[in-house]
C-alpha cells in the first residue's frame, strides 16, 4: 500500500489567500501558520508570499525586491536603477539565518520612483515605464531578478517549505490586508528561487496550483508585447496575462477570467443572453491564443483585492469562506479552519466562475 510521502502527488501545490474587507491590518504569521497545515503538498523546493497594504510609510513608491547572484550583478543593477529611478531608499532585506534555507542569493530592497526626466522622455505613463525597466532588468542584467515591483506590498520567496520561507523573511513582523501564499510542488520545471511563487508584476501576483498545458501559445502571445518569460516556470505567464489584459487592454476582472479560462463553445451557442452572448464570443475570439488550458487553480492579488479561479472542469481544489468581513481562500478546508475555527458561508467555487473579493472603498 502506497503511503503519504512515498508516491509522486502530482495534484500537488498548495495555495491560500485571507483578505480583510474592512482594510483591517493583519500580521504574516497566520497565513504562515496556515500552510503548515498543506505541508504535504509541498515538496520544499519552493514557497512564497505576497503581502498587501505592508509598506504605508512608503505607499507612494514602488517596492522592488531583487535577487542578486554575486556583488558584480548587483553592481550592474544598481547603476541602471540610478540611472532610471530616484530610489528613496535601500537596505537589504530583513531576514533570519535558518539552517531549512539554504544558498540564499543576496537579496535587496529598494523604494524608488522613475527618474522624472526619463519618464517625461520615453512618453510612457508610469506603471509602463515600470513595467518596461522591471522587464529589462530580468532579461539583460545577468544574475539580476526583480521579483516584486509594486506599490505599498512585497513578495517574499525562496526554496524551502511556506512555513521555512515565512520565519526566513520574518512575516510575522509584518502587517497586511491582504495576504497570498504558495507552497510548491514542482512537476516539470526546475525549484530555484527566482522561479517559487507569488510571480508578480506591478502591483498583480499570482499564485497557481496546476500545470499550463497552453504556455507556449501563451508565452508566444505575450511576448509580442514586450513581455519576456524567463524565470523557468509557466505561472510567471499568468502574471503578465493579467498585466496585460487587465492594465493595458482595460478589461474588467470578469472579462479577464473570461478570457482565461473561457466558457466552451457549446455553452456559448447555448446562451440565452445575447449581450453576455456577444461578449463571450468577442472575448474568445480576439484573445484565443490568451486561453490557458490545462488543470489549475489559481488567487490573483492586486491593489485593493484579489480574484480566484479555477480551470472550467475544476481539476484542482478551491475553498472559500468568510466570517465577520474577512474572506479565506485555500487548497484544503483544513488550512482555513487553522485561520478561523469558526468560519461561516463555507463554499467551493464553480470551474470557470471567478470569485472577486475587494477591501472597502477608502478603508485601505
């Protein structure tokens, strides 16, 4: 008889998500302790965290954290960075030697603007000129990766277990709205530490249990807009999709999830509303090659919010719950009872249905 730990569990991965609606600040340590509870799902080749609302003394600058290989990379960075960006800030970044984390890059942290002159020169708006100089760093300056880039939150990853990488980074000294989480289990692609969830872009980071069977025709897409996917793993794509579809093209969290993971085409022909008819049908035509197939569940954070969804068959676990305006997302029920033992509405999200959870207006 097979036993836990002894086979391949290829449904692995695990991920969670707690967010406050009221915009109440909550500290790292119980996301952490909540992926204790999903340890198996996890194979110590990667773990992650994305915290929201965690840097209000420095809200209106972008956090970049990167990872450096040697001296010489983060020499070549931090030139490029002075060259673009006034950085307010920098120091490198607050963590506790465990013996579980091990050849740990030199990691850094910067709070920065884009340099005004060359802002005003390249006739880009910000976010963009961000978007652009973050893709840039990544694909051109060897042994350099941005892996966090937005405003007032912060991604913090490496190889280990969830629970190893939250005590490393010291998340329970942090305080949030919302808080994502990721523990890895990888099937086909290389645990190396740029390559551990949250993946992020600007403000939007991604957490993804599951395999992306369409992430050449993706990647091709994709990248015809600047975007590069090098960090060697398929979820890095969803990241930019979002980027993408959500910053760039304007469309609405629905319309994105639309696109994603869109209805089949039989149900479409099968719709009885006609507006609803003739979006879909827009949407799956005009970013056909931006349908990501393949099993998944996956949390979509972004300033103010965040979004679940799982693949339209639901080949991977999804829970949700809320109690008293905090909302829990997880793998497994267990890890979100370890939040909250007494959560309430407790339900499991449809395949292909989003689930959108947004803080109050003004309360973050």
């Amino acid at each position: 008889m097979e036993r836990e730990g002894e086979f391949r569990n290829v449904s692995g991965c695990a991920i969670a998500a707690v967010i406050s609606k009221d915009g109440k600040l909550m500290s790292g340590k119980s996301i952490v302790e909540c992926m204790k509870t999903m340890h198996d799902r996890s194979n110590g080749l990667g773990g992650g965290f994305a915290g929201y609302g965690i840097y209000p003394e420095y809200k209106d600058y972008y956090a970049f954290h990167i990872f450096y290989n040697d001296n010489e990379s983060k020499a070549i960075c931090e030139k490029y960075l002075n060259e673009n960006f006034d950085i307010t800030s920098y120091s490198k970044m607050p963590v506790k030697k465990i013996p579980a984390i091990m050849d740990e890059p030199l990691i850094w942290r910067y709070f920065l603007k884009p340099e005004y002159n060359k802002l005003t020169e390249s006739q880009l708006t910000e976010k963009e000129y961000v978007m652009r100089n973050v893709t840039k760093i990544n694909d051109e300056i060897k042994g350099a990766y941005v892996f966090s880039s937005g405003k007032n939150m912060g991604v913090f990853k490496a190889v280990g277990y969830p629970e190893e990488v939250g005590e490393f980074y010291k998340l329970d000294e942090y305080k949030g709205y919302m808080w994502t989480a990721h523990g890895r289990y990888p099937t086909n692609t290389p645990g190396w530490w740029a390559g551990s969830h949250p993946f992020s872009m600007l403000d939007y980071t991604v957490v993804h249990n599951g395999e992306i069977s369409s992430y050449d025709a993706n990647r091709r897409f994709i990248e015809m807009f600047g975007y590069k996917c090098n960090l060697k793993t398929d979820t890095e794509v969803i990241t930019y999709i979002a980027d993408y579809l959500l910053r760039r093209e304007g469309l609405t969290l629905n319309e994105f999830a639309e696109v994603i993971a869109a209805p089949f085409w039989s149900s479409i022909d099968h719709e009885k509303d006609e507006i609803k008819k003739n979006r879909q049908k827009y949407l799956r035509n005009n970013y056909s090659s931006l349908l990501v197939t393949g099993p998944f569940s996956i949390i979509l954070g972004f300033e103010g919010g965040l979004l679940a969804l799982n693949d339209r068959l639901k080949l991977r676990s999804l829970v949700a719950g809320e109690k008293n305006n905090t909302f829990y997302l997880a793998s497994e029920e267990c890890a979100i009872k370890s939040m909250c033992p007494d959560i309430e509405n407790l339900f499991y999200p449809k395949g292909g249905e989003p689930v959108i959870i947004k803080v109050k207006e003004g309360k973050y």
